[in-house]
C-alpha cells in the first residue's frame, strides 16, 4: 500500500523501532488518509507536498488507531477522533452550501 505519508514518520511519531508492525501502520495510514480526504472533501492527492498541518492530521490519526485498535474500551474514555485532527484539517476543507428553500 502506497501512502502520501511515510510509514517511517509514523514510527517517528510512536517511537517504534524495527519493521514487525510495517504492513499494520501501512494500513493505518491508508485508513488515516481516507478519513482525512473524506473529511476535507477533496482527495489529499491534491496537494503536492502534502501541507505540514495535514501530515500531522494523518500522523495523530494513524497513531491514534494504532494504539487504540479496539472499538470500544472498558474503564477508558476514547474518542472517534483524536483531539485537534478537524482543527488541523478544518482550514483546507472544501465547503458548500445549498439552498433549501
């Protein structure tokens, strides 16, 4: 799987070391990445490079799913989204408005 974002800054991004989790993380920046375009409404593919402020969307979502593979948690509040992913992401989201009436 092809990625925007590196699987190594990922690692960077967990401190992890060694290549056993490589196809995992592939997988969950892939996840992370689809999230995010769906989110802003425009393929990431888009932007070339890729802005700082939606690496780190991908980043902290990527490793958020990575540490918290588990739908659901007991005695442990989650959240579908890391805190701050649609702050970094809101800037270049794709906006359209229609008339209901």
């Amino acid at each position: 799987m092809t990625t925007l974002v590196s699987i190594d800054l990922l690692k960077a991004q967990l401190n992890l070391v060694g290549t056993d989790d490589d196809v995992l993380l592939a997988h969950k920046l892939g996840a992370a990445e689809a999230w995010l375009a769906g989110y802003i409404g425009k393929p990431l593919s888009t932007f070339d490079p890729l802005p700082a402020d939606l690496v780190e969307a991908v980043l902290q979502l990527a490793a958020y799913h990575y540490e918290q593979r588990e739908a659901a948690s007991f005695g442990v509040s989650t959240l579908p989204v890391p805190f701050g992913v649609t702050d970094l992401a809101r800037p270049h989201r794709e906006w359209s408005f229609t008339d209901a009436f």
